[in-house]
C-alpha cells in the first residue's frame, strides 16, 4: 500500500467529496502511478490512498476535495486508465469490466446525497460523450432500478460485454451502446453515487470464530438461512424459485461475517456499513454489543480500517452524551474523546482522530492560526510591531470569550445536582453556544486575513494605466470584504446575547456572575467590530454600500448596549438578592 502525502492545501469549505475509483491494473506501478499523477496535477484535490493487489489486479484509489476539482481529477483518471490498460488482455480475481471499473462520489461534508448523485450524472455523461465509454450508473446514481446493484451492472463482466452491448436490455446510461475496437480496449465503467463506506470490526472476548460468525450473522442486513425445523443443523430452507430463504438480521446497510485474528488472539465481527446514515457507526456498535450479550460474549472494544468521516465520531459523541443525560455542548476534540472511550477505538492499539479522519488529514498546516496560540502566545503577537492581529481580531476574541462563559454556565447547569430533569434545555443552549464560538473563532483569523488581502492589493504593480485599472478595483473589492468581516463579527457577538440572557435567568445562580462578565466580553465585541467597520467603510468608494452598512452597523451597537445594561442589572439584582 501506498498513501499518498501531497502538500495540496484542501481548504476546509462548506462541501466536500470523496472518489474511490478503482483500475484494472494493480502489478504495473508504472501504469498505476501514471494514473495517480493525473489526481496530483488537479488543484483543490488532494490524494489519500493508493491500494494496489496483485492478484486481484486491481487498484483502489482514493482523493478528496471539493466537488468541482474532484470530478475533473475523476475524469482525468478514467481518461488515462483507457489509454493505458487494455481490457483483452486484463486478468485478476476480482469481478471488472472497465479499464476504470467502478469510480463512485461520496459526501463526506456539506453536501446531500441528492447533490453527489447529479455530479456522478454530469460526470458519467461527460466520460461518455468525450471518451466514448459505455456507462452503467450504479447505487444511489441508477437510472434503471435493477440497475442500483453493482453486481447486476457487471453481469458477465468484460468477457460478456461484447454480447451485452447493442441490447436494449445492456442500452448504457450514457456513451455507445455498440462494441467496437475502441470499447474492446477500455470496456465499461460504472459510475456511481453512494453513501460512506465504513470497514469496522469488533473485538470480542473469544477465540471462536463459530460464535463471532453467529453474532454476524444475527445483525447483518442479509442475515441467516431458515433451517428446516429451526434447528441448527438442518438444511437450509428454499422458496419457489429454488432461493434460500433467509431470515434478516437487524441492522439494514451492513454486512459482517466472524473471523479469527491470530495476530490479536480473539475472534471479531468483521463489518462493512454500506449506509452510515442508514446504520450509524455507534448504532451497530450498540446492536452487536447487545447480540453478543446474548451468547454470553463481551465486545472488548473496536477497530476501523481506513479513513472515517468526522462525522462519525462526532456523532457517536453526541449519541453517547446524550444516552448518559450529559450536555452536548462540548468542544469537538471532547466528543471524539467520547466516542473513542465509549466505543473502545484504542482497545487495541492507539487510536488519533488526526490519522484517521479525512478533515483532519486535508488541513492545511503551513499556515500559522492565531486561534492556535497560547493565551501568552496571542498576547505576545498582539503586541509586537506587525499591524495585524489587531482590533478586528481580538474583538472576535472578546466575542468568543462571551460566548464561552455563557456556553461553560449551561453546561455547569445541565450537570447540576437536582436538575437532572433539565440537563436538555441546557445542552440545546450549550450546543448553540459552542456554533456561536467557533465561528467567532473562525472570524478571528478571518479579520487578519482580511487585512492581509488589502495589503497584498496594495502592492499590485501600477504601471499601465491597465495595472491601476484593475489595482484600485481588488483595492475596493479587498476594502469592503475588510469591512464585511467585522460587520459579521458584532452579528455573531450579538447572538450570543441570547446565551447570556438565558443562563442569567435559568442557570446556576452560583454562576450567574460568569454570565455577566460573558455579557461584557459580548458589548466590547460589538462596540470593538465596529469601530473596524467605520474605519474599513471610510475608503469605500461604493456610497450605497457604505451608507447601508454604517447604519445597520451602528443600530445593532445601540441595541448591544441598551442589553449589556440591561443584563448587568440582572446580574447584580440575583447578587445582592
């Protein structure tokens, strides 16, 4: 196995995809790395995994990145795969039909399924049209429903395309519906759109694999033959058409058989969950606990093979809290310690979020963030000569403070004894305290890099007329985007406001001066936002604009202060109580 470690910079966008596309070729590295150089030269794309098996013949890649980029590096895949790997002269162990097999879209982040299954379309009509491939969309992507299962697209595989092609039962989803010189070389690819594939397996307090497999077998979607009399060891049951009659098991979108691991000395559960929105990791974790209860037999922990989504572990965060009445409105790096401890991820060996989830692994970490600075450390960059942290971003700080100390009185709240009734209403506040806060987080680099725009504006060259043309025009656009940015600042502070008002009134009284030191972290927020606002607008040219902005900006400024004076009298009201 090869992983790839280009410094290609995925920044952390609101959408975000994978593509698993597979090559008939998994023994010629020559072959396999011309290919994967396709992915490298695609900007905004960066390359995960590179899965080469010689007797398969086959190679698993995989690279992520924003729907655009990732498409046009799939399509450049496919398109170098047919113009290296012949399919008549292809042979391995694994079913194929294409020089590129199969190559399906994934949501990983910020994106609907609806949404992946209209690029897999645009994508298997340009690879048609341009390449003059035969195309099967398979999955979520079908056209045809029979069409959903892989295995009914690769019917006979390569060796029965010839006959297949020019039927009207085998008409492709897109390309020539015809065999010819060209398609005898690149055969058919599938192209699909399907949910999250999550290769788990639970580790279980025995070595027999007889018990792992019946533990399998309870929860898999496919389940377990009938037997004659219900009995063990009679013969499996048949219904008219000769098929075996099976008996589901209880989690839908997954397959799982038992195994034996010499290496580990215990048997496992070995599962696929082909639908992790259908079966959530931490669902399956909890039903094969249960099953395995039931035989007498303890899962001791678990361990997933390949990347995850973050996703799945924040989910299984927020599951698990929830099912101990505990607030949800921790930090992110809380919920992972959550889900690795509840489901027992390192029971093995060490488990680090930052190798196994696919945003962590696309961060960029060339840059400097303020937001990763030490308290000492973000005091010291303040006050040293550069221009920039400065106001705008420490305002955004300020913001996130309140924000923080509104959000830490609910959870304090949701725990406190006695009002384990209302560990809910506190968790739904904390939750939105910490949105609150990161954004604000975000705007704190985001006020700086603002800033660095203007400057980098300012020294376009100034020569031509052209040249100042086009400078003064990025100087207004860069201008008002570092007006935007604080603007959004004392929007963000301000709802915190919200936070703060409710953990005064309902929260522990105990806390209730955290709460009001939040209101003033929130009023210096959105008077400190401001005055970047007035100062950024005053080189705006954009009158309209300028006017709109300065208004809205110094209304919510009167509101922030009318409520901080407000809030404060609460505070001392339920203090001298």
């Amino acid at each position: 196995m090869r992983s790839s470690c280009n410094s290609t910079f995925i920044p952390m966008s609101k959408q975000l995809i994978e593509c698993v596309p597979n090559i008939s070729e998994g023994r010629d590295m020559n072959i396999i790395n011309q290919v994967t150089a396709e992915i490298e030269r695609v900007e905004g794309v960066k390359l995960l995994d590179v899965d080469p098996g010689a007797t398969t013949n086959r190679t698993v890649i995989t690279f992520v990145g924003e729907p655009e980029p990732v498409c046009e590096a799939a399509f450049r895949v496919v398109r170098k795969a047919a113009e290296l790997i012949d399919m008549s002269a292809h042979h391995g162990a694994h079913p194929r039909q294409g020089a590129t097999d199969v190559c399906p879209l994934v949501p990983v982040a910020g994106i609907s399924m609806e949404e992946v299954v209209r690029l897999a379309h645009q994508l298997a009509k340009r690879i048609g049209d341009e390449l003059q491939i035969p195309i099967f969309c398979y999955e979520e992507a079908a056209l045809l429903p029979e069409r959903r299962n892989l295995a009914y697209c690769r019917t006979g595989e390569y060796e029965s395309l010839s006959a297949r092609l020019g039927t009207d039962q085998w008409k492709p989803d897109f390309g020539p519906n015809v065999w010819n010189e060209h398609v005898a070389r690149t055969g058919a690819t599938q192209v699909g759109a399907r949910d999250f594939l999550v290769a788990i397996n639970y580790n279980l307090n025995t070595t027999s694999t007889r018990r792992a497999n019946a533990i399998a077998f309870d929860v898999r979607e496919k389940g377990r033959p009938q037997r004659e009399g219900g009995k063990p060891n009679g013969k499996p049951m048949k219904d008219a058409e000769g098929n075996t009659i099976m008996i589901p098991g209880t989690l839908k979108g997954t397959k799982a058989i038992g195994w034996y691991i010499e290496d580990y000395g215990i048997a496992q559960v070995s599962m696929n969950i082909t639908s992790i929105n259908v079966a959530p990791v931490h669902k399956c974790f909890d039903e094969v606990c249960a099953k395995a209860a039931a035989r007498g037999i303890r899962v001791t922990g678990c361990e997933i093979v390949g990347l995850i989504p973050k996703k799945v572990l924040v989910d299984a965060g927020n599951y698990y809290l929830a099912k101990q009445q505990r607030s949800l409105g921790v930090s992110e790096d809380e919920l992972m310690k959550i889900a690795i401890k509840s489901m027992g991820l390192d029971d093995l060996k060490p488990f680090n979020p930052r190798e196994k989830v696919i945003e962590y692994l696309i961060e960029d970490h060339s840059q400097k963030k303020l937001v990763d600075l030490t308290c000492t450390g973000f005091a010291d960059e303040t006050a040293s000569e550069s221009p920039a942290p400065g106001g705008g971003s420490v305002s955004a700080y300020l913001g996130a403070l309140g924000a923080s100390l509104a959000t830490m009185v609910a959870n304090l709240s949701s725990h406190k004894a006695g009002w384990d009734d209302r560990w809910e209403f506190f968790s739904d506040w904390a939750v939105k305290g910490q949105a609150i806060k990161n954004e604000l987080l975000h705007l704190v680099d985001e006020d700086t890099n603002a800033f660095n725009r203007i400057m980098n504006a300012f020294s376009l060259p100034k020569k031509t007329d052209e040249e100042k043309a086009a400078r003064s025009a990025a100087i207004q656009d860069a201008t008002r985007y570092a007006t935007e940015v604080p603007f959004r600042t004392m929007q963000v502070a301000f709802s915190a406001y919200d936070i703060v008002r409710a953990m005064i009134e309902e929260g522990n009284p105990n806390s209730v001066t955290d709460a009001g030191v939040g209101a003033l972290c929130v009023r210096s927020a959105v008077m400190g936002a401001h005055l970047n606002v007035k100062i950024n607008a005053s080189s705006l040219k954009d009158e309209q604009f300028k006017a709109d902005i300065l208004s809205r900006a110094a209304d919510l400024e009167r509101q922030a202060l009318a409520i901080e004076s407000e809030l404060l009298s609460m505070v001392n009201a339920k203090i001298d109580a």
